[in-house]
C-alpha cells in the first residue's frame, strides 16, 4: 500500500463522541470512532442477517475538523471518504491492526434523516462562535446582503447584494470568473 493509503467510502455510526484537539502550529484536528455494521442476506432463511461490524478510527484535519466538531454528535449515521490507513500495533501483551482514515468529506446520511446545511462564509471572522452568521429570516440558504444574514458587527445596509442568476437557464457573464457557490 502506499504511503498516501487507499481512498475510501463508508457509511456508519459515529460511536466516540468527536473530540477537537489543536497542534502547536493552530490546525485543528477532530478524532471519532465510526462503527459500520454488515449485513448480508441469508438465502437459506430468506431474510436479512448481522455479518459484524467494522470499526474505524476517524481523523479530520482543518477547517473540515471545525465543521464536522460543530456537526456532529455520537450516534449521527454519516458517510464520509478518505483515505485508508493500515497501522500495525504491539503493545507487549497485545497485537493487532487498526484501521484509521484521514477524512476527506463527510456529511450525514440522509437516508436515516434530514439535516440542515449553513455555508461557511470562509473569512477570517468565521473562526469563533460568537462569530458565525446568524439568520433573521431562518433560511439556511439566505445570503448576507440580501436574505438578511450578516457577520457579528457588520453595519446593517453595508453589504451589497450580488446577482447569482436572473431566471431559469440564466448563465454567468463572460467576466464573472467565480462560480455562484
């Protein structure tokens, strides 16, 4: 296996609570167990059957550690992709393999459930608590400016509105080099 280890696609129960640590350097990490039950169907009984259950110890790096920390709680069903990490162990008394993926993009399932999404503005400002944007209108798509949503101390009428698209099929100008999301 290579250094950089497999990519991955699981989908599972958060078992650990999600744990936020700092490195002396400021990046943010978030470490969890995933629990991933099998199941397979038995022919002979006609009916669906527990095959185990895979554990995963899961790391998130950077500001995917700070969304997924604000995110997620024990029990959450998530699916998430990384990379695999094979890691042997020997403690004196004990041997074993565990099983670690750095995660890449994780988010719930929503097979089990609903959620509800609020961008990240993605500025400096955005770092603490008392810092993400709030609603007035509720919407978790409302855009600063425009829907009402404004970062802590930002004036009232100080943000402009910005025109993603004007109807349906409507396409960016020619000069609009940023994608509307």
């Amino acid at each position: 296996m290579s250094d950089r280890g497999d990519t991955i696609t699981i989908t599972g129960n958060v078992a650990t609570p999600p744990e936020l640590k700092h490195t002396p350097a400021g990046v943010a990490i978030v470490t969890f167990r995933v629990a991933s039950g099998q199941r397979r169907y038995d022919r002979d009984a006609g009916a669906w059957t527990d095959a185990g259950t895979n554990w995963y110890t899961v790391s998130v790096f950077r500001s995917l550690a700070e969304h997924t920390y604000r995110s997620l709680q024990k029990g959450d069903r998530v699916i998430l992709t990384g990379r695999l990490r094979l890691r042997e162990w020997d403690n004196g008394t004990r041997r074993g393999t565990a099983i670690e993926i750095d995660a890449e993009a994780i988010g719930h399932d929503l097979l089990w459930g609903t959620t509800t999404f609020v961008k990240d503005s993605r500025g400096a400002a955005s770092d603490t608590p008392e810092n993400w944007p709030t609603t007035a209108t509720g919407d978790a798509w409302a855009a600063p400016g425009v829907d009402g949503v404004q970062a802590a101390g930002e004036a009232e009428n100080s943000a402009q509105p910005v025109l993603v698209a004007v109807g349906p099929g409507a396409a960016p100008s020619a000069d609009d080099d940023q994608a509307p999301f």
